[in-house]
C-alpha cells in the first residue's frame, strides 16, 4: 500500500471558497445523528415507563434512516441537495420537537414510535450532500482527501453531540436535552442548504434508479454490509468487555480509542496522494481491520484492547471513504443514491452484527463478540479481492463493487 506522498492534497482542498463554513454547518446539522436514538429511549422511557418500547423507538430511527436514504439519494441526483436538505431538516426537527411535546402529554407509545420513524425518514443526508457538493468541486485526484473530511466532520459530530447532550441532560432533562439539539441540527442543516455549491444534476438518467442493477454494485454493497457487521459486533463487544471486567465506565474509553483511531487513520490517508486503485485499498484496509482485530479473541485485559481498538479503527473510515471511492467508477450518473445505498448497507450489517454478537457473547463472552467482529472484516477483505481477481471491468468493478 505503498505510494507516492502528495505534497498537500487536503491543504489544496481546504483552500476551496466555502470549505470550512461547509464543514462546520455539517458538523452541527449531524449531532442528532447519534444522540437521536439516545434522546429517544430517555424521553420515551420517562413518558411511558417501558424501556422496551424506548428501545422499539430507537430501531424506528434507525430503520427510517436506512430505508429513506436510497430514496433521498435518487431526489439528489435529480434536482440537487438543497431542496431535499431542506425539507428532510424540517420534518427531522418536527417529528423530533414532536415527540418531546406527545411524550410530555403522556401520547400513546405507538404514536411515538410513528414520530421516531419520521424523525429517521427525515434525517438529513448531510454526509451524502457533502460528498456530491465537494466530489464536484474538485478533480478524481483530490477526491480521497475531500471524502475523508466528509467522513471526519461526521465522527466528529458523532462524538461531540452526546457531550453536548450529556451536558444539558443534567442541567435539565432529556426532553429538553433532546429538542435543543434537534433545533441545533435543524439549524445546521438549514445553515448547510445554503451554503453548498452543488451544481445542477446533468441532464441524462443513465442508471439512475438502477444502481442495484449496475455492474459491480451488489459485491460492493456485500462488502459494506460486512463492514457494518464488524462495526455492530464492536459497538456490543466493548461494553461486554468492560463489563466483564467489572469496569463497565470504562465501555466509554474503548469506543473513544476506537473513534481516536478512526480520526487518525482520516488524517493520514487523506495527507496522500494514493496511486493504487481504491479497490486495492479497501482489500488491505479490512485485512488490516481482521488482523488488528482477531488477537481480541484471546485477550481479557483492557489496556492491550484499547490498543488494538485503536489499531483497527485506524482502517475504518478511510475504509468508508475507499468505498465512496468506488461508487464514483461504478455509478457516475447517480452517485448520490449509490451513496443512499451504501448508508443503508453499513446500518443494516451494523444492526445485523450486534444482533448476532449478542448471541454469540452469550455462548463465548467478549472473545466470541471480538472474532465475530475479525470475521466480517476478513469475510470482507476475502469477498473483494475475490472480485478483483475476477476482474470484473476493472477498478472496483474489480474490488468491492
């Protein structure tokens, strides 16, 4: 994996007009991003008493989101990001301010596990936006450094939206909590709508609402759904095994190493100028992943973990950015929902593998959870060099495809 070292591709890139305003709306329009499943549980749990319908409205989120963004990708590459920012920001806010009002008036649960679903179906496609708006701006060249902000900007949402959150829980409640950021994320994306600078969609249709169909884009979407398993197995086997060393807190500091790790692999993989293809990458990024990940398998001790922890997180969002990569050799004309498509597949193997790794921690503890999460990384890595060496039309369409 050895290229050539670019001289200042994101330097380059962030000289751009607009660039930095861009990033920081994303990052606000991108809080509820995590803390919406989280607000949800609290707030429908202190209204109704039951944790299980909570947990009921957080999968409604989820499951919102993923079936809703193939269906925003198609819009996007049809009219555009700003309409469809718009509109998704305002139904996002007003079924979540909503549910926080019902909830308080002691609603019905089923009718706020329905608000839950619309706040998922609503959930702004910001890193999807980003990636058509600046994949536009700048040639294939700078396209690694401009999509590994994309993915930076949205870790670093994801981490500093639950502080946000934790901190104004405790100075009030949940439902307060929960609004404030909703309107946050609604202004963030209202804010983003105007400033990107996406061009016009070009004017000809070919494989749009096609992508499925495409060459190459079902062993792709087989690939992220694998990554997303991997990623699901993580998100139960770090608290499993703090848990099982009897320092559940310190489930907090093993998904901080993980995210340390995603952000510092972004940094670096986005400072080069990579010379070999994206497909080639991503076969070596989630070998890498298997690899930084199997030793779990046969450790109990928390600080070599978090060590490892931080060695696989460096492989994945440069690992995600790869596949963004891909889909602009494999679905040039309808990107945006190619990239729909790929968000939907790493929720889905990410509910696929936490599920999974739930039974598997069961049977084995923690060490199951931690193969489990190796397996889907190499399961992953084998599936796309497989196609590569099948040399299906070259590229990804040789890789992950």
């Amino acid at each position: 994996m050895s290229d050539e070292t670019s001289p200042s591709p994101v330097r380059a890139f962030l000289r751009l007009p607009g660039v930095a305003p861009q990033a920081v709306c994303g990052l606000l329009a991108q809080v509820t991003q995590q803390v919406g499943p989280i607000g949800v549980v609290l707030v429908v749990k202190e209204s109704t008493g039951s944790l299980a319908l909570g947990g009921l409205a957080a999968a409604a989120i989820s499951a919102g989101a993923g079936l809703a963004r193939p269906v925003q990708g198609r819009i996007i590459d049809r009219r555009g990001v700003g309409g469809v920012l718009v509109v998704t920001a305002l139904l996002h806010l007003g079924a979540l301010l909503g549910l926080v009002f019902l909830a308080a008036r002691g609603a019905p649960g089923w009718l706020l596990v329905g608000l839950a679903l619309a706040a998922g179906v609503g959930l702004p496609p910001v890193s999807v936006s980003m990636r058509m708006d600046w994949g536009a701006r700048i040639g294939p060249e700078g396209r690694t450094a401009a999509y590994s902000l994309v993915f930076l900007v949205q870790e670093l949402a994801i981490l500093t939206g639950p502080l946000l959150f934790g901190a104004l829980v405790a100075a009030a409640s949940a439902s307060v909590a929960l609004g404030w950021v909703a309107a946050l994320a609604g202004a963030g994306t209202l804010a983003l709508a105007r400033v990107l600078r996406s061009p016009r969609p070009a004017a000809h249709d070919e494989g749009r609402g096609r992508v499925l169909r495409l060459p190459g884009m079902p062993t792709l979407l087989g690939v992220v759904l694998l990554l997303g398993g991997a990623i699901g197995a993580l998100e139960v086997g770090m608290p499993a095994l703090a848990s099982a060393q009897g320092r559940p807190a310190v489930a907090g500091v093993l998904v901080a190493m993980l995210s340390a790790g995603g952000i510092i692999g972004t940094v670096v993989y986005s400072a080069r100028s990579w010379t070999s293809p994206p497909a080639v990458r991503l076969i070596w990024l989630l070998a890498w992943m298997g690899v930084a990940l199997a030793p779990l398998a046969l450790l109990d001790s928390l600080l070599p973990a978090g060590v490892l922890l931080l060695a696989a997180g460096l492989t994945l969002t440069p690992a995600l950015t790869s596949t963004s990569l891909l889909v602009d050799e494999l679905a040039p004309a309808s990107r945006a929902e190619a990239f729909g498509w790929l968000s939907t597949a790493v929720a889905g193997g990410g509910a696929a593998g936490a599920a999974v790794a739930g039974g598997a921690g069961e049977q084995g503890g923690p060490p199951a959870i931690f193969a489990l999460a190796a397996l889907f990384a190499l399961v992953g890595a084998a599936l796309a060099l497989a196609r590569t060496r099948g040399g299906q039309q070259g590229g990804v369409r040789g890789a992950a495809g």
